[in-house]
C-alpha cells in the first residue's frame, strides 16, 4: 500500500501554514492587507461603473434624441457628428506612437544595458523628470516653436514626397497640422513609454544574458533572444499606456491642431481632423441643452475607445505571458 507523499511540516488536507507561500490566515497583517487589496480592486471598478454611468446618463438625451431636434438644437446627427472626431483621435494616437515607441524603446534598451553607469542614472532622471512637463508648456512649445520649424520640412516632403497620399495635398501656411500635433503626443508619452520599458529590461533575467554572452552571442545578439522576448509583455503594457494617453489629451492638441470635422490621411494640410478631447474642451464653455449632452456623449465614445484598447492589450499580453516570465 503506498502512500502520498505530502510537503515537509504539512499533513495531507492540512491547511497551508506559515513558510508555504500562501497568507496566514491567524496573522493579522495578512487579513488587513488582504482585505485593503480588495477593497482598492473593488473601489476602482465602483470608479469606473460610476464614469460610464455619468456618461451613459448625461448623454442619454443626445443618443436617444430624435435626429430633427439634433440638427436644430444640437450639432447634427450624433454618429455622422462623432465619427470624424473619432478618426482623428485614433489616426493622432497611432502617428504618435509610430514616432515614439522605437525611439523610447531606443532610449530605454540604451540606458538598461549599453551606457555606463555615470551616464544611465542621470539619464533616467532627466526621462522621469520629462514627464512631469505640464500639457500646457507642451501645446506652447508645439504651436509657437515647433510648427512654424517644421514647416520647411514639411514643403520638402510635399515636393519629393507627394506622390505618396500621407504627404499630398497644399502644406499648411502655420505648420499646425495633425502631423505637428502627433510629434508633441509622441513628446508627451515617450517619457511613460521608456521608463516603463527601462524597467522591464532591468528585470530580464541576468543568468540568461550571461549565458547567451557565454555561448559566442554579440550585446545586440543577447538583446534579442534573452531581453526581448522576456520584455515583450512589458513593452506592449508600456506602449498601451501611452496609447491611452495619446488618445486622452487635451490641451496640447487643442493648442496645436487646427482641426476640422473631416476624415483625411493626409499629414501637412489645414483641413485636419480633430480629436474628440479637443473638440469637447473647445465647445463645452459655450454648450447648453442638447449641445452639452452631445459634447458628452462624444465622452462616452472615447471613454469606450479606451476601453477597447486597453482589453485588447490585456488579450495581448495573456498570450503572450505563456513564453515569458514576465506575467
């Protein structure tokens, strides 16, 4: 008759104790921790069902309105209306992160594993402390430097370029175009993108790089088969929470962006597209009524934008934590 075997100090169907990895329930510093994790899971899931009540409820009357009383009283049918606000805060969020992730992912491989000491610390501050940048200094710098700078830029790529559709079309006489408005987003989320990744490439296993080093592997060699797939599910959290940013801001898209309600892929026009954060901080001040419900339910889209990003990140990352010990 054989018997199972059971872990050293435990008895089979005995609960776990001390030492065995899962919390004490005798210990009163685990039952209070327990429960404060829980309680911030369900406080900010109670946030979160509160948001899209106030938004379902307050933009009710625009998404149920009759399209007549929305032509008269408000801007327009609400999907015709929105959905061109819609493209252009999807279409600058990609432009941005186009233009940032290989850069921070540049900055933050060169900081983990290819400067000296003296030369990473440094560095890193001044990539935290750019973060802390208000969005106004941003929307400032963009639409008083940067604009006006890129504009001879922009004239070459139409004249050599324009054969392709991104770059066609009469360059914008001020600069503020949707391209501007995606380098100042890139600006803003490369900070939260390379600290993320920086991180995530500081905790690649150490063992597997020196064993990669040991078997004749060059720096860039070892990067890419014991940092990278280890860092893959990081990176992608990283570059989804920049994404959220892009697609939430504000004032420096307000500032920059002379946008329009249209829906065009060319970058050095004046008839951009404008995003839905700009377009409700612009028109909010004045709304009242139905307009005000409208601006709101343009909330909701974005708020259910977000959303869906941020599930198909996680659907991302799940498949991919099965050939990473990241997750």
């Amino acid at each position: 008759m054989t018997q199972k075997l059971t872990r050293p100090g435990t008895s089979r169907g005995a609960e776990p104790g001390p030492g065995t990895g899962a919390p004490d329930p005798k210990r009163r510093g685990d039952r209070v921790f327990r429960g404060f994790a829980m309680g911030a899971g369900i406080l900010i899931l109670v946030i979160l069902a509160l948001v899209a009540a106030f938004l379902l409820i307050q933009g009710s009357p625009a998404l149920f309105a009759d399209p007549a009383k929305l032509i008269s009283q408000g801007y327009g049918e609400f999907l015709p209306w929105v959905l061109p606000y819609a493209f252009g805060t999807v279409w600058a969020a990609i432009l941005a992160l186009v233009l940032a992730v290989p850069v921070a992912v540049g900055i933050a491989l060169f900081i983990s594993h290819y400067s000296p000491r003296r030369l990473a610390q440094p560095l890193g501050y001044v990539i935290d402390l750019l973060a802390a940048v208000p969005s106004v200094v941003f929307g400032l710098w963009g639409s008083l430097v940067l604009a006006p700078a890129a504009r001879p830029l922009y004239e070459w790529l139409s004249a050599n370029l324009g054969f392709i559709p991104l770059f066609s079309g009469t360059v914008s006489g001020t600069g503020r175009t949707i391209f501007t408005a995606a380098i100042v987003l890139a600006t803003m989320v490369l900070p939260i993108i390379t600290s993320m990744c920086r991180e995530v490439f500081l905790q690649a296993p150490r063992l597997h790089e020196e064993a990669a080093l040991a078997l004749g592997a060059t720096r860039w060699e070892m990067v890419k088969m014991a940092v990278f797939p280890f860092a893959r599910p990081g990176i992608i959290a990283a570059v989804m929470l920049g994404l959220g940013r892009a697609l939430g801001e504000t004032m420096a898209v307000t500032m920059v962006l002379s946008g329009t309600r249209n829906i065009t892929f060319e970058l050095l026009t004046s008839e951009n597209p404008n995003t839905i954060a700009a377009t409700v901080a612009q028109n909010f001040p004045e709304a009242f009524g139905l307009k005000t419900s409208q601006l709101i339910a343009a909330g909701l889209v974005l708020f259910l934008i977000t959303l869906v990003v941020n599930m198909i990140a996680r659907w991302i990352v799940s498949r991919r934590a099965e050939f990473s010990g990241a997750n």
